[in-house]
C-alpha cells in the first residue's frame, strides 16, 4: 500500500467518525429537546423517593429554590441527563459500527456481549438507587430532624431542587459507573493483564480500595456506602467467575 493510500484511508476513517459523531450529537440533541418538554415528568418521577419516603412523617414537605435560575437550570440538567442515559445504548450503536468492520469474526464476537452488558448493569445500578438506597438514605438523614425540645429551636429539612435532584442523579451516575467493574475486569482478562488467580490473590486489597470508592463517590453517610460497596464485591466476585470462564475457554481454543 503507498504512502498516498494509507493517508486516503485515514482521512476515510476520520470522515466516518466525524459522520458517526454528528449522528450521535443529533440524537442526544433530539432526545434532550424532548426530554426538556417532559421535564415536569421527569422531576416527577426523580422526586417520587422523596415523596413516599416522608408522605408518612405527618408534616407538609416541600422542595424550595433559592435563586431565580435556579429550576430552569435543573430541569436543563435533569433533561440532559435522561436524555444521555436514553442516547447511550445509540452511541455505543454508533461505535460498534465504526470499529466492527476491522474486526475479525471471533473479535466482534467477543467484544459484542460487552457492548450489550454496558447499558443492562449501568441501568441496573440507577435501579438500585431509585428503588432501595434513595429512600433508606432520605429516612437516614430526616432521623436527624428535631422538634426542639433538646436543641431549642426545631430543625426541618427544607430540601433545595437543585440539590436534591442533583445528589440523585450523582448516584445514578456514580453506581452506574461502579457497576461496569464485570466488564473493566473480563475486558481485561481477555488481553492478558490479569487472571482468575490474580484477582482472588488480591481480593482483600480490592475490598479496602472498594469501601475507598464508595466514601469518595457517595455523600459521608453509611447508607449510600454501604449500598455501594457491597454490590461491588459481589461484583467483584461474578467478575472472578467470568474470568475464569474466559481462560477456560481460551484453553480449548487458543485462536481466540
């Protein structure tokens, strides 16, 4: 191939990446639009754990703003987020296409089961915020309200939108992210950089960099940490089993 033909097919590359790119910006673009005019909705069903974790507490709660811009800013905020959560599996869509026709087959093979897991255990973590650490965290924190009897005067969360909704969002994120841990780690195992033998070897290191994570991606309470911490070693441990299964099958077929 001349010197003439290796610059063409570059430039053909970069054309089709910047082409995969719009595509992936106009979809964000279109779903943010849409998400933005449903964004009473969606605060809606973000608020909705707040909501059933104090409807029993007997008081009237409220979410206050304390700057004009301070709402429309979040509902911009809350839009793009959905709308980047809704878009990924499209992104993920748009480069597997980019690289799969430089793959050889038993390559897409392997790497396509990762681009569908990607999106199932990122959606699964922000389940496990939405419907069990949200609510135990919200009963945590109003366990520190008082009537003001011991402190003279009560104290009552009067909780801001921007915060609340950005903490929320903060942990779906953050667990999301934690919860591609399987697939950083099979990724991994699948060139060579660590072994079944490796991670057990090393499993008690793991736990402490875990609970490490979890305090730094997570408010200071021990709900959220904990919350976080405990599916990542579990985690951790389905991850030593699917390593395993790849060097088993590395073994009894070493093409791959």
């Amino acid at each position: 191939m001349s010197h003439e033909d290796k610059d063409t097919g570059f430039i053909s590359h970069l054309t089709e990446l910047r082409r995969r790119l719009i595509h992936s910006f106009i979809f964000l673009l279109i779903f943010f639009v849409i998400c933005y005019l449903f964004a009473d909705h969606l605060y809606g069903f973000l608020v909705e754990p707040f909501a059933q974790a104090v409807k029993e507490d007997g008081s009237d709660r409220r979410l206050i703003f304390t700057a004009l811009q301070e709402t429309f800013l979040t509902y911009l905020k809350v839009s793009f987020f959905v709308a980047f959560f809704v878009t990924c599996p499209f992104i993920l869509m748009q480069i597997w296409k980019f690289i799969a026709p430089g793959l050889y087959k038993h390559e897409k093979i392997a790497i396509l089961p990762y681009l569908v897991l990607t999106p199932i255990l990122f959606f699964l973590g922000g389940m496990l915020v939405y419907y069990l650490i949200m609510p135990l965290a919200i009963k945590f924190f109003l366990s520190f309200e008082s009537t003001g009897l011991s402190t003279n005067l009560p104290i009552q969360l009067e909780a801001k939108v921007n915060e609340y909704l950005s903490l929320v969002m903060k942990l779906i994120f953050a667990f999301g992210i934690s919860f591609q841990l399987p697939v950083v780690l099979s990724l991994l195992a699948r060139v060579g950089i660590v072994d079944s033998d490796f991670l057990k070897k090393r499993r008690k290191y793991v736990v402490v960099m875990i609970f490490a994570a979890a305090a730094l991606l997570t408010p200071p309470d021990p709900i959220t940490q904990i919350g976080l911490a405990i599916p990542l070693l579990i985690l951790y441990e389905l991850s030593i089993f699917s390593v395993k299964f790849i060097e088993n099958k590395n073994l009894k077929d070493p093409d791959v």
